[in-house]
C-alpha cells in the first residue's frame, strides 16, 4: 500500500475515532504523526518536529489568556457593554457590525489571522452576554475578515496579484475583491438566516455557573480597566501598525495585567483553552509533516490531470478547499496558482474567474478549527459544551468544503468559460 494511501486512511480513522469517542482528536493526530511519519514516510523526529504550529501555538495562547485576565476584571464586559450602545441596544445587529470591521480592517492591510485574534474573543463575550449563537458570531467575524482579504491593500491580495502578474495573464483587482466580498457576504447572510435561532449546545448549570466568574460592571472603569483598555490598544497597533507577532503581544500585556491584579488574576491562566490547542497543534503537525512528505502536492498535480478544463477547474477548487481546512491557506494559493497557470494558458478559462474562485474556495473554509481562524472562535467560545459545539463547528465546515467551492467554482469559472 502506497505512502499516500496510508496517510489519508490514517486521518479517515482520527476523525472518526476522534468523533466517536470522548477523546481528543489532537492526542490521536501527534500518535499518528509519529507512526505514519517514521513507519511509512520515512522521516526522521526532527523532520516531524519542524511542523508543529509554534507561531499558532503562542497565539492561542496568548490571545486567549489576555481576554482571560480582561475578562476577570470586568473589561470585556465595558467593551461589550459599550457594543450594544452602539448599536442602539439593537442586539440583532451585532454580528453584522462584527462582520464590516473584520472586513475593513483586512481591506485596508491586516492580515486576516490577526483581525480575527483581536475581534473574535470580544465577539464571543457578545454572544455569550447576549444569548446570540456563537456558531454566528464566530462564523460571521471569519467572513467578514475573508470579505476584504482580497483587496489590492490586503495581504491575500497583494500575494495572489503578484503572482498571476509574474505569469503574464491578467487578473483585475477589482474583480478578484468583489468575487471574495460578494461570497462572503451572501455566505454570512444564510449563516445569520439559517442558523441564528438554532439551539446552541449549552454547559450543565453546574458548569455554567463556575464559567460566569465575571465582576459586574457599573459606573466608570478603575485605573486597571483603563490600564487594560491601553494594553488592548497597545496589542492593535503593534499587531496592526507594526506587524508583531501577536501571540508575544498578548502574553506580555496579560502577565503585565496579571503582576498588578494578582489576587483576582490567579486563575486566569485556566482561560487558555488547552483542549483546543492540543487538537490544533496535533492536527496541524500531521498535515505539515504530509506537506513535506510531498503528499498534498501530490493530490494536487492528480486533481490537475484529470481531462477537461472545466472539470479540472472544479476539482482544483475541491482540493484547495479540503487542503486549505487544515493548513494554511496562504501557502495553499502560493501552491495551487502556479499549478492553474499551465491550465488557463492552455484553455479558454477566465483568468480572472479561476484565480477568483480559488482564492475564494481556499480561504471561506478557514471556517475549520483546524484553522487558526476557526481555532480562534472554538478557544474563546463561553458557557457552551465545548465537545458538542466542535462538531457544530465541524458540521458547518464540512457544509463549506462540500458547497463553497461548487458555488465559486458555478459563479465565477462556469459563466465566462
């Protein structure tokens, strides 16, 4: 049986294995890593090593124990509390409001990882103070950061026109951050339809009572809130204005909060959600090491030999979306573009079209928590049962990876082709 075989048969049984029983998908994935990388790959423990998520690793934790100290000091609940002003007390309108500053932000230059490690964790307090699906709200953040990601200032796009400019075809700006906004938008308005009034899976009062440890909030902020306030500012233009590394930002303004709150911040270091960031270290770690085995380019250059353009267009984009749910999707597109190249210059496709829908199968599938993106929403998702809502986060994923690319690939590759 071939290597490849045996890696995909390997992730096959983690998900159901991980599914059906109660343990955590991250344990099954590192005890694969290590058997299918040495046993069938042939490669050394070091070689496996370099793929675990180091920098993923130190966002999640750092982003998620300084909203665990701002939470425990009644910040969050300033912050939400100053939200639903904003919105006028209309509660309805806050994953909106949530979804049009992920996309401003990642249209005018921030990467979209780092808009949502900045929104998602207030986001999740939103939904959890006002009773709002956080499957939505986190859902929502996620495409509304997607939404600008292809814009000729972002990052996404900045990378994608690069590329195709270097190739001599021609893919206009315009059209590739309209493709991406449009899904998006549609995207999150079937979420808000369809999913807004669904049961969210909830913690036992028990559970729910020891998850509500939060200070009330009245009257103005005391000298820590406001320090708290200025660490988070401090934790935005350093991230944004200077790109550095967020997860560093974040423990350093966290244990700065921690030294001068100590008696209330002792446990806030039980807010970093260990269980998520065991299954994404092991998840991940598996797919680099079959990256660096050569076994994801080699599902791709498949995808890319079946026959017929059309339908190589559509499996490309199949591959990318079911790729790009646990890896980068960044180094996914720096991937597959360079593969679609030889095919649109030897077809009548529409540069723009396949490019788009690439882009666009690629990243709405960061939805996934083996994403750091979906990782994010499941670390700081509050009085929910974190094993049930994983699979409301998998469920969803799933439906994307299944349709995202069919509609991308019908509305963009199909029409002009």
């Amino acid at each position: 049986m071939s290597p490849e075989v045996i890696s995909i048969g390997a992730l096959l049984v983690m998900f159901v294995v991980g599914t059906v029983l109660p343990i955590n998908l991250g344990i099954l994935a590192f005890v694969a890593t290590f058997t299918v990388g040495t046993a069938s790959l042939g490669l050394t423990e070091d070689e496996i090593f370099e793929g675990f998520p180091v920098e993923l690793f130190l966002t999640i934790v750092g982003v998620t124990y300084l909203f665990s100290v701002a939470r425990r000091n009644g910040t969050i609940d300033l912050l939400v509390a100053a939200g639903v002003r904003l919105v006028r007390g209309k509660v309805a309108l806050i994953p909106w409001v949530l979804f049009l500053v992920a996309a401003l932000l990642t249209a005018f230059g921030t990467f979209t990882p780092a808009a949502v490690a900045i929104l998602v964790p207030v986001a999740m307090n939103f939904a959890y103070r006002y009773k709002l699906n956080p499957l939505v709200v986190g859902m929502m953040v996620i495409s509304g950061g997607h939404a600008g990601a292809f814009s000729p200032l972002a990052v996404s796009g900045a990378l994608v026109l690069g590329m195709v400019d270097k190739t001599g075809l021609h893919v206009s700006p315009v059209a590739l951050f309209t493709a991406s906004f449009v899904i998006n938008l549609v995207l999150s308005l079937l979420t808000y339809v369809l999913l807004a009034k669904r049961p969210v899976p909830l913690l036992d009062q028990d559970e729910a009572a020891d998850e509500d440890e939060d200070p009330a909030v009245s009257g103005r902020p005391d000298w820590r809130q406001w320090l708290t306030l200025a660490c988070l500012l401090g934790l935005v233009v350093g991230a944004l204005g200077f790109q550095l590394e967020i997860g560093f930002l974040a423990l350093v303004a966290g244990a700065l909060l921690a030294l001068v709150d100590m008696k209330r911040q002792e446990k806030a270091v039980d807010g970093i959600s260990w269980a998520t960031l065991l299954l994404v270290a092991g998840m991940m770690t598996y797919i680099a090491m079959l990256e660096k085995a050569g076994v994801i380019e080699e599902i791709s250059e498949h995808a890319a030999n079946l026959g017929a353009p059309l339908v190589v267009a559509l499996f490309l984009c199949f591959t990318v979306a079911v790729t790009s749910a646990f890896a980068s999707s960044t180094a996914i597109l720096t991937a597959i573009i360079p593969i679609a190249v030889p095919l649109l210059l030897s077809s009548h496709l529409s540069a723009a079209g396949l490019i788009a829908a690439l882009a666009v199968s690629t990243t709405i599938v960061d939805t996934s928590p083996f994403s750091t993106n979906g990782a994010l929403v499941l670390a700081n998702a509050r009085g929910v049962d974190a094993r049930r809502f994983y699979r409301q986060v998998i469920g969803y994923t799933g439906g994307i990876v299944a349709l995202g690319p069919v509609v991308a690939w019908g509305a963009l590759v199909l029409p002009w082709s």
